[in-house]
C-alpha cells in the first residue's frame, strides 16, 4: 500500500444516501418556496456541508431558510435512512481488505455526526468505524471545498498529508482533497466523471478500489 491512510467521504462513497438526501432537500426547499429539481440538488448540494445550502439559498433568493430548517430536513433524512438506506455495493468489502491489511482508515463527511452514525447503524458499516475513526464538518470551522476537515483527520490520525489518500465522489470534496495536499480517488457511480476530473484517479465500481490503492 503506497498510502498511510485512507479518509472515506461518507455519504455516496460509504452509504449509499445521496438519492436520499437530495430527494427530500429538493422537495422541502421547494415547499419552502426555493423551487429545486432532484438535478439541481445533485449538482447544487452534493457534498455541502449544511451552512452551504443555507448561504447559496440566502445567495440566490435573498431569504433565508427557517431557523428549523436543519431539524426538519434531517429528522425527514433520518426516518427514510431507517427505512431504505444501504450500504454502497462492496464498500464493505474494501473496509475487510484494508483491516486485514492493516491499513489505517477514517471517514470524513460534510455530514452530522449524528447523520454518520445513524447511516452506519443503519447499514451494519458502524463495526468498521470507532469515534476515533469517524470526522465531521462539525469538528472544523468551515466545510468542504475548504482543506480543514481532510487535514483535521490526518492530523488526528497522525498521518501527514502528503502520505493520505481521500475517496471522494463530489467536486467539492475532490477540490477539498487538492487543497489539502492529498491523492483523492474519484467515485463516479454517481457523479459524471468531467466533474471529478481533478481526481488523481477515477473509478466507476467500489470493488474495484482497493487493488488501485497498491
């Protein structure tokens, strides 16, 4: 392994919630009079940390969104993760292959907390991760495409940057993980692979990562 450390994004890379999540945003941003396609979410959203969405709607509109708004969007995420979410096909798979390797690994999401662990109690993938594996926008000033919450975890992790690797399947993580100094693989199950092109490498099927990680 020519990495130190391998930092998963979350959401789409891990749990496969992204259809998810960005049905609901879309549909309550439009119930909140901010008409928004499952397409535009997608391209708008996809990777944001909470704040984001709130500053591109106050952006754009000049109003801004509910002081509930968080709340309500997740309890809505969280009660559809409870009955639909599951895992990203082989993803855990790739999390047996790295612990038999030894190879150390964290998760660093745009997410909540709260959103990680209720995704991966969910989908079975909370064995794999202890708090000290799992790292969140929460624990940083300011979210993805911003270095500081890739450099938070290889810091926390002991690893420097420059010997990480980050799996990602947004822009903005993609950009995140340029910024911060570290190979990033991008995901393109989801996202077209023209906006992971910054990516050190791509990849369309997660059984297929970690023998590229070799």
């Amino acid at each position: 392994m020519r990495y130190d450390l391998v930092i998963f994004d979350n959401d789409g890379v891990l749990v496969d919630s992204e259809p998810i999540s960005n049905t609901i945003l879309a549909a309550y941003l439009t119930e909140l009079g901010h008409p928004t396609s499952y397409e535009e979410s997608i391209r708008d959203y996809m990777g944001s940390a909470m704040h984001r969405i709130h500053e591109l709607v106050q952006e754009r509109s000049g109003r801004r969104l509910p002081d509930d708004f968080d709340d309500t969007f997740h309890g809505r995420v969280f009660a559809a993760f409870e009955r639909e979410l599951e895992p990203v096909p082989d993803a855990v798979q790739v999390l047996e292959k790295l612990a038999a390797d030894g190879v150390p690994y964290c998760v660093a999401s745009s997410g909540s907390h709260e959103r990680i662990r209720v995704g991966h109690r969910k989908t079975g993938l909370d064995r794999w991760f202890d708090e000290g594996r799992v790292f969140s926008s929460q624990d940083v000033g300011r979210g993805k495409p911003a270095p500081d919450l890739f450099l938070h975890a290889a810091e926390r992790m002991g690893v420097p940057p420059e010997k990480c690797v980050v799996v990602e399947d947004s822009p903005l993580g993609v950009q995140a993980a340029n910024s911060a100094g570290m190979d990033v693989y991008g995901f393109t199950a989801m996202t077209p692979a023209a906006k992971l092109a910054g990516a050190t490498q791509l990849f369309s099927d997660m059984g297929e990562l970690a023998d590229l990680l070799v």
